[in-house]
C-alpha cells in the first residue's frame, strides 16, 4: 500500500517554501444571523529562527529550503523534549510508588521497634499508675477503720448511705439557731472537702459512685445554704434575745463561724409621729462591718427607720456551682489512652487510607489509558486528517497526573487537629450581656451577702406573763422590694461636640439617678493575688448565674486594693478574677533537687513565678515570687497532695492548672495531641531525678502533633552537659541539630542516632549508665505525684 502524507493532499501553491514568520490568522468574518459561523483552526507558531551568517547572499530558493529544514529541526527537538518530559512524568510517578511503598514498610519497621520498646515502657508507666491507685486504696481503707473506731456520730464520706441518713437527719431537726449552724458547719465543711477529693480521683471509682458522690455533695451543699436563711430568720425573730441593743434604735448581731462572718443590722421601729407641715429630706443610712471590711450606705428611697440589714461573708462559694458555665461541658476525649494502642490505631487508619488512595490512584490512570487509546484509534483511523485537538489531548493525557492527596499520616494529623478544635468549640456556653463566664473567671475571696429583709413578726408581752407572736407561712426571710436599674450613658459618637450646659445637664441627670442607688465599699482580702482588676458581680438566683448588669460607677484602687460601686439591688455579691492571668507560660524547668530527693517544677507566668518540690507522694509549695500581696505565704513549704494544692492556689486566683478548655480563654497557647503529651509528661516524671528539662521558645510554632523542648543530662552537676534540643511526636523523638540560640528552627535530626520511639526510650538507648540507674530506681509515688502535678500544669500546652 501507499502511504500519502498530509503535504501531498495540499494544492501546489501551497507546498512552495514559505518566509519564516508566524501566519496571519485570516480576518474573522461574521457568520449569518442565526447560524453559529465556524470556528478558525489552530495554526502552529513557528518561532523566529536565528539566521546565518551567509543570509545576505543567498538567494531565494536557498533561504526557503534553509528554512524548511531549520523547521524540520525545530518539530524534531520539540517532539524529542515531549518524549522526554512523558518519560521524565512515567519515572516520576514510579518514584512516588517507590517513595510511598518505602513509606509505609519504614512505617511497619518502626511498629516493630515500638512493639518492642515502646509497649514496654507504657506497661511500666501503666504498672506504676495502679501501684498508686493500690496505694489510694489502702489509705482509704484505713480511713474508714479510723472513723469507725472514732465513733463520732458523723457519716463516713466514703460510704453514700451513711451521708444520705445524716442528711435526712439534718433536714427533720427542727433546732434552726446559730449554735447549730455553728455546729453544722464544724461537721460539714470536712464532708464536703472529703467528697470534693473523691470527685478529684475519678479513676478509683465507678461512674454510678462518682454520680452518687457528686449528688449528695450537691444535696449537702444546697442544706448548708438553707441552714444559714434558717439560723437568720430565727435570730431575727426575737431581736429583743438575741440581738445586742447599741441604742434604743438600733439592735446589731456580730458572730463567726467556721468558714463565715455573720453580722446583722436592725433600726427598731418606733411608733409614728405626727407629721410635720413641711418634711426634711431623710438621711441615707450609711453602715459599716468592720469584720468584713464592708461598708454600704443605701439611697435615700430606703426608709432607713425600719430597715434590716444582713451581712454574711462565707468563705465557701454555694453559688456559682448552680451556674450552667462553672463545670467543664465533655471530659476530654481519649483521656486515658497508652500512646503504643494509639500508634497501632493511627497505623492501621494509615494502611486503609494508603490503599484507598492506591485504588483512586490506579482508577484515575486507568481511565486516562482508555481514553487514550480512544484517542490514538481515532487517529489512526482518520490518517487524512491533522486531528489537532485530539493529538493536543492526547499529550495533555499523556503528562496527567493524579489529584495531589496529602499522606496518610498528614491526612490523620488534620483530621486529629480538626476533632480538638470541634472539641474546644463544643466545650463553650452561651454568655448573656453583663453574664460572668465562670470557665474564663473565677469567684475569689468567698461570697458577700448583703441583704435588706423585712423584720419579721416580734414576740408581745401581755398580762400575766403571756407572749403573743405572729407567725407567718412559709418560715422564711422576706427581702425588701428594691430594683432599680441603671446604665450610666456612653460617650457621645465621635464628631459630635456638646455644649457646656449640655454636659451639666447630663452630669445632673446621672447624679440624680445614682442617688437612687445603693453605695458599697469593699477592701479586698490580702489572701487573694490581684493581679488584675476584679469584675464585681451579683448573683441573679432566678437565672443561675453572675451578673454586672446592676453595677454601676465601678472604682478600682490598686494601692489600697479597695473598690466601690454603686448598685440597683443588693444581691449576694461576688468579686471575680481572671482564671488564667498568668498563662502562656514564660518558661518553666524540671531538675532534681541537690538538696534531697526530690524533683524542683519551676514555672514563671505572666504575673509571678512559682517553685514547687515533690517529695514522694506529696507536693510542697516552695517559693512565690513578684505576688502583688502576701498570699499563700502561709503555705510554704507545707505538703499536700496535688489536688489538694490545685484547690487552694486555685482559691488564691494564682491558677496555674488549665483545664481542657482553657484554650478557649488563652491566647498565645499552643494546643498539642493529647495522648502524645499525657505520654511525654510520665516519661519526664520518670526522667526527673536524672535529667534537667526546659521550655524551647520553639514550641508554640511547632504545631499540634509536635513538643519541642530543651534536656540534658543532669545526675552529676559537675559535668553537666549543654542543653538540646529535642522534637516528639506521637510517632518518634529526635534530637535537633538547631539548639535555642539558632536563629530559625531546623527539624532535621542529628546524624548517627537510631530511631527510638520516645522521650524514655531515648534514655534506654542513649542515656548514661548512672542515668538510666537513677531512672530506674524511681520510687512509684514520686513518680505518679510530678506526673500528676505536670498533667495540671500542662507546660507543653500553654508554652
């Protein structure tokens, strides 16, 4: 057969050599209205040759046959870099196959190093968490024997049943005056400490005993707040007995408990004058509690002849429990998860996205086989046509690549990431206007109950000895109708000026609302850290929760640390304080100390920094340094158990424990993968006696699955090595080449090291033979106690 090329098809006169230079498209012309006109054919660009040097003299017939080999050889070098770039893509996608296939079996030959090293580190590390618990156990067992044989008539708060018979007692005893609030808050306030360390050690019990623990706790709570309304209302119903008569218009009441200051104010009513033709303005009562450190000075719109004013400042806050934001909404997920079972999950997830990823692949190639020999039939079937479009398809084919898919282990570190942040969203409550988030404040310093109470019915003498009293239904205290809301106005929009008489005006006006307002002046207990100024707020017992709509003309001393507002109704009063004032963390160090056998936790703030020692099973508060006043001083060097520190730094606003939501409330933290972390900080409470661990300031930037941190070696301070750099992520830990004075961070891993799977096994590997034998010779409280004090503090997150 004969074989006709496409030239040959072509008149003559086009066959002629032409002039190299790049055709003319012919001018469009405008296709009939209503008929669509054809569309022009692709002309190939020839670009412009370099000519030779001989081109001046050669003729005609010479530089047209010079130029249709020059483009010869220009179809030719590019058909060749076609060939060329197809089989650079086919190489490069064997390489991806290769580089992926070489992925996942490193992958599967790490597991294996896991499997070995790894599993058997979290099995000591979960070995030691149920020695402590063992040890919990026993002590509580004990315990009980110890309140058994006490035999004091009090209920064991271990044991529900006895707390539910004790508190059905309380509530059927009539006797309801201040000698048994006295007694009531000797026996109950150790109760309800009891049963709020229970509620801290979750893990010993069941979840229907945590639910019965927590339950009773509330019911306790809630007959305390009722026991003191109960004891008031019964001292005030004889004011005669059991007040104390300062004049002959006023009777005051002045007792302390344990936990609460009780103060009472009563202006005894006398009988009514003739009025006058023309009445004076009254007076406002002005009171002061010196106990309390409290002064309030009502409106004029009180009638001050007959008012009664309690004032009750309790250390122990009943309230703000009631409220829906005090508690943290969902535990954290996989709290509790062993980093090995994690990595097993996290590999398996991997091979299944690896082999979907494989098939989506291997579908989109198949594809673009067929439809390429789609399209090579096609032009192998129309050999007398150019087929322009089906050849420029062909090459498009030719270099397709797949859609680019992050890795497996990428795609499960954003799906990780993604699940906390839904976390941290779900974790946030609904805050009204002038509503006080208790998850971002806290109420510090007890809660002030200022009252105005009707006086209720007095006992009558009459003849022959006989007493004649009212009694009113239910038995309770009656409070005075006064509401009177308040907001100051706003400054004027910018651009707009007021006149002089305006500004009187309306200085006049707020004066004259602000008479109608209640004024109260509050020194702010020296036991509290105020490293802020505190929020004031009421408690609105309808809503549940901390409100500062009623607060207005706010003052705030920070020298004398005194404040003053005025209000529009006298609700219980709080002062609350930013949670975490002291958070992102500036720093913070892990070293043994050279002074005994403990391990010293070093942690500076934004406001003040804090040295803790744990010794054994127990945590000692060291050091304080910049506190603005003289709080938890008398803590020092004193041992509690962690929860138990937790709770009174906590009540002394100098909170360094982040729950885990604080990232909602903190700006600057740095949010890592939990179970890696969990992970780390019991490797670290291992390694405390032997290395010295600090903060990297290129942690924050690292990312969530990444801790970035400083160690080295630290059993003989005589020759103690410079600090490193070291990375950990769920999968390995390396030691950086980079250290902290490097101006940028390089991830690369120092040369010569094995793979090892963690911080602890790092030490298994590398570590000195002094410094693995101090490791293991760690006793399982001093262990479990900086574990448990780090996963507090969380330095890892919140630096």
């Amino acid at each position: 057969m004969f074989q006709i090329s496409e030239e040959s098809l072509l008149p003559v006169s086009e066959l002629e050599p032409k002039p190299a230079a790049i055709p003319e498209p012919p001018p469009e012309k405008k296709g009939k209205k209503g008929k669509k006109g054809k569309k022009d054919k692709k002309v190939e660009e020839i670009p412009d040759f370099e000519k030779p040097k001989a081109w001046k003299k050669m003729n005609k017939k010479d530089r047209d046959a010079w130029l249709l080999q020059r483009i010869e050889e220009w179809r030719a070098e590019k058909e060749a870099e076609k060939q060329a770039i197809l089989a650079g893509a086919k190489e490069k996608r064997a390489a991806l196959v290769r580089e992926r296939n070489e992925m996942m079996a490193a992958e599967l030959a790490e597991q294996e190093v896991r499997r070995d090293l790894q599993q058997k580190a979290v099995n000591l590390f979960q070995g030691y968490e149920k020695q402590k618990i063992k040890y919990e156990q026993k002590k509580q067992k004990e315990a009980e024997w110890l309140q058994y044989v006490r035999c004091d008539g009090l209920p064991d708060p271990r044991i529900v049943t006895e707390l539910n018979t004790f508190l059905h007692l309380w509530q059927q005893n009539k006797v309801a005056d201040d000698n048994e609030l006295d007694k009531k808050f000797i026996e109950v306030l150790p109760i309800l400490e009891m049963l709020e360390n229970i509620l801290n050690n979750a893990r010993q019990y069941t979840p229907r005993q945590i639910s019965n623990y927590d339950e009773v706790r509330l019911a306790l709570r809630a007959q305390l707040a009722s026991a003191i309304e109960m004891a008031s209302y019964s001292l005030l119903r004889n004011i005669e007995k059991n007040l104390v008569s300062e004049s002959t218009k006023v009777s005051t009441y002045k007792r302390e408990f344990k936990g609460m200051r009780l103060n009472i104010w009563v202006a005894i009513k006398w009988p009514t004058k003739k009025p006058r033709p023309v009445e004076h303005e009254p007076d406002p009562v002005e009171l002061s509690f010196p106990s309390m450190k409290v002064s309030v000075k009502l409106p004029k719109i009180i009638d001050g002849s007959c008012v009664c004013v309690r004032a009750a400042r309790s250390q122990i806050d009943l309230l703000s429990e009631l409220s829906h934001s005090f508690a943290l909404k969902f535990d954290m997920p996989k709290r509790y998860e062993d980093l090995f079972s994690f990595n097993v999950k996290e590999l398996i997830e991997s091979q299944r996205l690896k082999k979907l990823q494989d098939e989506a692949r291997s579908k989109f190639y198949r594809e673009v086989r067929e439809r390429v020999r789609e399209l090579e039939n096609i032009i192998k079937t129309n050999i007398y046509l150019q087929n322009i479009k089906e050849k420029e398809e062909l090459d498009v084919l030719n270099m397709a690549e797949a859609p680019y898919v992050s890795p497996p282990r990428v795609c499960i570190a954003t799906e990780c990431e993604i699940e906390f942040k839904k976390y941290l969203r779900s974790c946030k409550s609904k805050i009204r206007v002038g509503e006080l988030n208790l998850r971002r404040y806290r109420i510090c310093g007890g809660v002030l109950n200022l009252d105005l109470i009707v006086t209720p019915p007095q006992p009558k003498r009459m003849r022959h000895s006989v007493i004649v009293t009212t009694l009113q239904l239910p038995k309770c205290l009656v409070p005075v109708k006064y509401q009177v809301q308040y907001k100051a106005p706003g400054p004027p929009p910018p651009g707009v000026t007021r006149t002089p008489e305006e500004i009187e005006q309306e200085i006049k006006r707020t004066e004259a609302q602000y008479e109608k307002l209640a004024m109260v002046f509050i020194d702010l207990p020296q036991d509290v850290m105020w490293n802020e100024p505190p929020v004031v707020c009421q408690w609105h017992d309808e809503r549940k929760i901390w409100t500062s709509n009623y607060v207005n003309d706010y003052k705030f001393n920070e020298d004398k640390l005194t404040i003053q507002f005025r209000t529009g109704v006298l609700w219980p009063i709080g002062i609350g304080t930013l949670r975490y004032s002291n958070l992102p963390y500036q720093g913070w160090d892990i070293k043994p100390d050279p002074d005994g056998r403990g391990v010293l936790m070093t942690v500076t703030g934004l406001c003040v920094t804090v040295t803790f020692l744990c010794v054994s099973n127990w945590v000692k508060l060291k050091s304080i340094a910049n506190a603005s006043t003289a709080a938890l001083s008398e803590h020092f060097n004193k041992r509690y158990s962690v929860k138990e520190l937790v709770r009174i730094m906590r009540e002394a606003a100098c909170d360094f424990f982040p729950d885990f939501d604080g990232h909602n409330h903190v700006k600057g933290s740095s949010p890592k993968e939990w179970v890696m972390e969990r992970h780390t900080y019991h490797a670290m409470a291992f390694l405390s006696r032997a290395y010295n661990f600090q903060s990297s300031r290129w942690n924050q930037s690292a990312g969530y699955r990444n801790i970035v941190l400083q160690c080295r070696e630290s059993v003989d301070m005589k020759r103690a090595s410079k600090l490193q750099l070291m990375m950990i992520n769920p999968e390995r830990a390396v030691l950086l080449r980079c250290n902290e004075q490097s101006n940028e961070i390089n991830f690369d891993s120092q040369p010569g090291l094995k793979f090892f799977p963690g911080v602890f096994t790092f030490n298994m590997l590398y570590g000195s033979v002094d410094a693995r034998r101090v490791t293991f010779s760690m006793k399982f409280k001093l262990v479990e106690t900086v574990f448990e004090l780090l996963q507090e503090i969380k330095p890892c997150s919140y630096s």
